[in-house]
C-alpha cells in the first residue's frame, strides 16, 4: 500500500502539472507561408507562445483550398485566424460572430497596378481590373463604387500571369506581395501606373488577430497570451530582420512554397513599414480608431457590403 505521504506527493505532482498544461492554441493566417506572417512564425520559433505556456500550432490555407479561414473558425476547426476588419466584418454580418483581438498592421498596403498610367481614380472607367478569387479586394471594389465608375472585375486565385499576359487593363496587388513580383518581371513598374487607395481615404488597417465572440468571453486569458507573445514576435522582426527571414524561410521550404530570400526580405521590409502607426510614429498594435471604424461602417452599409451595424465595442476587444 502507498503511504499517506506518497499519496500526498503523488497528487502535488499531478495538480503541479495541470495547473502548468499547455494550452493548444489553432491559428491560421490568411494565406500561405510568406513573411506576411512572419511575426506569428517568429514568436513560434523563438519560444515566445511558449513563454506564455501555450502549444501554438499555425495552419496554413492550400494554395488551391477552397476553405478560408473565416469557414474553418465558424466550424471550429480552428481557434484564430488572421484576416483583414473588412471580411471579418462581413462574415459577421453573415452571422459568425467575430471579434478583432489584435491589430497588427496600421496601414493598407493595397493598390491597383495598370498597364497604362493612371491620373486619378476615374483612370479607372471601364477598365478590366483582376482581383483575388477568395476576396481581400473589397477596398478596391469600394472606392471603384462609391465614385460611380464602372469596373469589369476579373477573378483570379494568385499570383500576376493574368497581368503579364495582358488579359487585364490592370491588377489589384498587395505593396509588399504583387507589386514586387510585377517589379521583378517586368524590370519596373512606373509610379504614375499605380494607384494607392490610402491615398483616396480608405487607408483601412489590414492584417489582425479573429476569434468568435464564444471563444473570446471563454478563453480571454489565453488570447491575451497569444497577442502578448505575437506583439514580441513582430518586434523582433523590426529588429532582427535577417534573423526573422531566416525563420520565414524555414517555414516557405518545408511547405515546398515556391518562392526565394530576396522577395521575402522585400515582403518583411514593407510589412515592417505597415506596423509603424502614422498617429505615433512606431509599431504600437493600436485598434482601428473609432472614427474610421464607423465610417468603414458606413461605407459597408452605403455598398450592401453589409446589411446591419457592428459597435466598435461589440468587434474592437
């Protein structure tokens, strides 16, 4: 028989080691493996999530997936996503409750590229534009909206053989992605052939931290967690920015992602720049201001985007 000591010591050992479980903690970005992310990958590697005892495990959406992240966290097959306010905001008009937990980046790195020089936004009258299949180009159908100019969207899945091939008068592209592989192949892409929509007030803060309103009123310690160690992750890219890529790299290779170090340091360059907030000069992860969060309101109501109001306290936690 054990003794009453043993006993005791038996179940010291055991409550010591649930009270200090890891938790398992589902993330998946919007996209497949780039330095878009590189802060998530980066707080992964140095140990960061595991500072703060959780067990992250990143998955990625399949280049072909048809299943984006928004769906697999309505199904519960995943605990966070990385999306932009604009889809999350439309999903949840949809009905899957989502909630901004975290603003990583300040500023919108979306813009339109064309074969042709554009003057202004009614360059765009009548133009053949590609966008992105699986979405992230509502910026761009909104402002093309609310300036009344008819626009021929052209889907696509990825990438910018649409728009080398000429079959677009122009492509929506991301600043830190598309545009550079258009710069690649091309040799270079005029300034006056592009387009910022920051430029025409929708500078719409892009990539944060979803989860569902369920999730959030259940596990608000552990998100706490994963956007205190995701924060550092980011820091350390602005930082250590050779150090952070070589981590990216090791994430794009073992997904067999067929890309090189020289687009991804462009990427984690320019991704670095979107964190920086223009209200306070440093990355600071700020939430949306109010202000601009009721007139994206507005504007997703304007356009049918969406059919009812979100509070900024009911999505901004």
């Amino acid at each position: 028989m054990l003794g009453k000591r043993t006993v005791t010591i038996a179940l010291a050992i055991v409550t010591a080691i649930a009270l200090h479980a890891r938790e398992t903690v589902r993330f998946m970005p919007a996209w497949t493996p780039q330095a878009q992310f590189a802060g998530f990958y980066v707080a992964l590697d140095m140990g960061f999530y595991d500072e703060e005892d959780l067990d992250v495990v990143i998955e990625h959406m399949g280049i072909n997936s048809s299943k984006p992240g928004i769906v697999r966290i309505a199904e519960g097959e995943i605990d966070m996503i990385g999306s932009h306010p604009i889809q999350a905001l439309i999903a949840r008009d949809a009905g899957t409750k989502v909630v901004n937990t975290l603003q990583v980046t300040q500023n919108t790195g979306i813009m339109v590229v064309s074969h042709k020089p554009i003057v202004n936004l009614q360059s765009l009258e009548g133009a053949k534009i590609g966008r992105w299949q699986s979405g992230f180009s509502e910026i761009c159908e909104l402002s093309c909206k609310a300036n009344n100019l008819n626009v021929i969207w052209v889907p696509f899945l990825n990438g910018i053989n649409l728009f080398l091939s000429g079959a677009v008068d122009a492509t929506v592209a991301m600043s830190y992605n598309e545009y550079n592989l258009l710069v690649e192949a091309t040799g270079g892409i005029p300034e006056e052939n592009c387009i910022h929509f920051s430029d025409y007030g929708y500078d719409i803060p892009e990539d944060g931290v979803y989860v569902t309103e369920e999730y959030y009123n259940t596990h608000r310690e552990t998100v706490e967690k994963f956007n205190r160690a995701t924060c550092r992750g980011w820091d350390y890219c602005i930082e250590h920015p050779d150090k952070a890529l070589d981590i990216v790299m090791k994430w794009t290779e073992k997904t067999g992602i067929r890309t090189n170090r020289y687009h991804q340091s462009l990427m984690l360059k320019s991704m670095n720049g979107l964190l920086v907030n223009p209200r306070t000069g440093k990355a600071d992860y700020s939430p949306i201001p109010e202000d601009k969060f009721n007139r994206l309101i507005q504007a997703l109501i304007d356009m049918q985007y969406i059919s009812s109001p979100t509070s900024y306290k009911e999505f901004i936690k």
